[in-house]
C-alpha cells in the first residue's frame, strides 16, 4: 500500500486549512510522478484513520482535488489519480528530498538589474542610526487613522472612495493645492498635481516619461543612491557633477551643456542628500536660466522642505518662472511616517496626464481613504499644528547632538552643522574608518559611505536618551581603535 501517512505531512500550526495542506500534497505527489495516473486513494475513512484527521477533513481535500481536476472520484466506490493527467516518470520517495519549486533560480531570459538588494534575513539591532526619519511618536497618526475609519464607516465615502482616484483623490489634491500655495508660494491647481506612494514613485515615474538610451541626466556627487539607480536602469547616461557647501556645482553643469545635450537635472535644492548642503540662491538662479537656455528639464526633489530651523527656507525652484520645466516633488513620508507612502508631483498638465497613465501600469490605485483622511488632517489644521511641534522637537534635537558630538567626538569626527533637515552629514578622520561602525554587531547605521568615510546621522526620530546611547557606543568603538 502507497505511504500517504508519509507523503502527507500536516502542520496544525499553519493558518493553512487542514483539507488544503491534504490536498496540495496530493497534487504535489502527482506533479512529480510519485502518483500515477489512475493510481486508486485510499477511501475517506481509511485516509482519515492514517492521518488523525476527521473523516469530512479528507472530504473536504477530495472535492478540492477533484474541482481542480487532479483526481476523478466515482460515487460510492473510490477516487482515482485523473487519466487526463500527462505520464510523468516516477520519483522515488527514499531517493528524493521533496523541495520547493522556488528554491531553483529562474533560468529563462529575463532583464537583470546592477544593483540588487539582499534579504534582510535578521531584525536590526537595538541601536540603529536611521538616514533622517520622522519621529513616528510625535506624528498624528490616530487622528489619520480616526479619518480613516470614519471614512470607512459612511457609506458615500466608501463609495466615492475610488472614483477618480488614478490621479489622486480630489479631495486631498484640493487641500494639498491649498497646502503648496501657504508654504512654497506655489500657483497651482488639481490638475497640476499627480498622488503617488512616495517620492520614490514620482522620480520612477518622471523617468520612465522622460529618459531613454540617448538621454543625459545630470546628478550632484554624491546623490541620493536610489534615484541614480532608476536612471541608470531607465539606459540613460548619469553625469556626476561635484557638491560643495553651496550645493550642486552650477558652473559645471554649465560647462556640460556646452559640450552635449542635457535632458535633465536632477537637484535636491534643500538638505541635499547625502550632505544635507543647501544649493545657494545665486546657484538657483543660474540653473533655472541654464534650463531655459539649453531646454532642459530640472526635476526638483524637496523631500524636506518643511524643517528648516535657522532661518526660513528659500521657495523651491517650482515657484519661479520657469516656462513649465520644473518637475516638483514632494512627500509626506517625512512629515508622518516612512511607512506612509504618499508623495506628490507637480507638473504641466499634460505632463501629469501621462504620468497618470504610467502610475496606471503599476499601481491602478492608490489607497482612496487613506488619501482622503489626509485631506482631512490638512483641512482641519492638525498637519500644520503637528509640524510646528515637530520642527522645534527636532530643533533641539540636532542641537543636542551637536552638542554631544562636540563634547565627545571631536578627535575622530568633522562635520558642518545643516540649517535644517533631519540628518547631520558626518565624516571619519582618515585613521578611524567607517567600516569600525558598519561592522560592529551592536550597531546598525542605514546610510553609510565607505568612499568618504561618512554617514548620515539621522537626529530626528531619537530622543534625548537614545542619541546618549548612540554616543557613548560609538566613542566606545573608537576607542579601540587607539
């Protein structure tokens, strides 16, 4: 007699149902030839009896099996493997480890990328340095997510919560027009506006419209690493210019264009990222002239624009004339949470309409009551009340490690104080290399550089307390080194 007791293996753990773990094994057996066509199953009872299962439990897996035309089951007799099933050369049980048809590499043609990600296979470690997050502690997220059911619970809200939702939900476009025009100055209307699932969209999106193989695009050095990936993948050659403390070097982007034809800059005019620099406002001028000369687009991403603690911020580049070739982006993930995933970008409304049909290809939706509850949120005043409080949080915060770096890191460590943002861009003297921090156990820091020695120090999301932490064991680590 066939060893099904062996074949079929059930885990009462599984949130999988009984009948199903029964079933798929079955099919399983029959995929790899184990059981063959016509072979006869065990009738219910007996099946039940060998596996400890209630005898509707093998029923329930026959009936599955039989739905998806493994088996042929004549009434009041047996069930049998179908014979409409291919023959399959048979495996033997003691010969073969049973394994997962995705534990093999896919193997027929398909496109590779450069940069791919590893699984992270482990929970990060207690101490973690973040690239400049949110405080998720201070954020309004019962309020948003006090929205959320309430729009979930009316029934005219549950049933426009989709409609017209490609481009984003009128409602959180008409606030966040409203939004833009108080604190960037920017004159806009809905149909400027496209809502995505964060900054990240946005710049995969302008590039799938706008790059090509034949395209030059012009980034500052170092960029933000994602955004240089999607440009590359898009076949487009990545032109790195150098940034300085006045942010991307304009005179060079200058001298590029005089040479060869530039399709697009990308710039992140405020905290630039890796350096947290500010791009100078004589630099802004110049570069919004160079793209009326030498027609090409600017995509400006202004990730951060609402932390700024020295001075006021200057208004993005999108706020000037600029004949309609500034690309802005922006996000709500830094405001929020990282997990939040709703950015926007503003463009011609041409331009936004073509964007709308590619974020169709990819995401037919966004989350229409999510969006609306942020709508809300900015309505009712509660994200301006909430970023207010924030900014002076975080006020303190980076001077608090300011003052912490100072007074223990100053032997191993130089830095430039931004005037906003939510990272400090802090670089190792020579003799103490990153890698002291990177590959300590106890420490996990998001964002480092080992080309420059550097990392980002993420303030925002750490309270006093927890930037103590940090300190004392990065002195502790530097200290072995001497």
């Amino acid at each position: 007699m066939f060893p099904f007791e062996n074949v079929i293996l059930i885990n009462r753990a599984s949130k999988t149902p009984i009948y199903k773990q029964i079933a798929y094994a079955i099919s399983s057996a029959i995929q790899k030839g184990v059981l063959l066509t016509g072979t006869q199953l065990p009738g219910s009872r007996e099946l039940a009896k060998k596996l400890a299962v209630h005898r509707k439990t093998v029923i329930a897996a026959y009936d599955e099996l039989n739905a998806q035309n493994w088996i042929d089951i004549v009434p009041r007799k047996h069930a049998y493997v179908s014979d409409k099933i291919p023959l399959i050369t048979i495996k033997h049980l003691n010969k073969e480890k049973v394994t997962s048809s995705y534990e093999t590499d896919f193997s027929l043609p398909f496109k590779q990328l450069n940069d791919v990600c590893k699984p992270q296979t482990k929970t990060l470690q207690h101490l973690i340095i973040d690239d400049g997050h949110p405080d998720v502690r201070l954020s309004p997220i019962d309020d948003l997510l006090k929205n959320y059911r309430s729009l979930t619970s009316k029934k005219h809200t549950i049933k426009n919560a989709q409609i017209g939702a490609d481009q984003g939900t009128i409602e959180l476009r008409e606030q966040i027009v409203t939004y833009l025009s108080e604190t960037r100055g920017l004159n806009i209307s809905t149909d400027n506006l496209l809502i995505t699932h964060g900054a990240q969209m946005c710049i995969y999106i302008v590039t799938q419209l706008i790059l090509n193989n034949n395209s030059n695009i012009i980034v500052g050095y170092p960029n933000y690493p994602l955004a240089n990936q999607t440009f590359k993948e898009s076949g487009a050659n990545l032109i790195e210019v150098p940034v300085d403390e006045y942010g991307i070097d304009v005179t060079a982007i200058e001298n590029i264009c005089k040479t060869q034809k530039i399709t697009a800059v990308y710039i992140i005019p405020h905290h630039h990222y890796p350096t947290t620099v500010t791009l100078s406002a004589e630099r802004r001028i110049k570069l919004l002239e160079l793209s009326k000369a030498y027609m090409f687009t600017i995509i400006e991403d202004d990730y951060d624009y609402e932390y700024h603690y020295d001075s006021s911020p200057y208004l993005p580049l999108a706020g000037s004339p600029h004949m309609g070739n500034v690309i802005y982006i922006g996000s709500f993930s830094k405001i929020l949470d990282p997990s939040l995933r709703i950015g926007f970008l503003v463009a011609p409304n041409n331009f936004v309409r073509n964007c709308t049909a590619i974020r169709k290809t990819i995401d037919v939706g966004g989350d229409g009551y999510m969006q609306n509850a942020l709508a809300t949120l900015i309505k009712e005043s509660e994200l301006n009340r909430h970023i207010k409080k924030a900014k002076k949080t975080y006020h303190h915060r980076r001077d608090y490690l300011h003052k912490k770096l100072k007074e223990n890191l100053t032997k191993y460590i130089v830095y430039t104080l931004p005037s906003g943002g939510m990272a400090i861009w802090i670089t190792f003297y020579p003799e103490y290399p990153i890698s002291l921090l990177t590959e300590n156990k106890n420490l996990t820091i998001i964002r480092a550089y080992k080309e420059f020695n550097s990392f980002r120090f993420g303030f925002a999301s750490m309270n006093e307390k927890e930037i103590d932490e940090l300190i004392e064991l990065i002195k502790n680590i530097l200290k072995t080194k001497n």
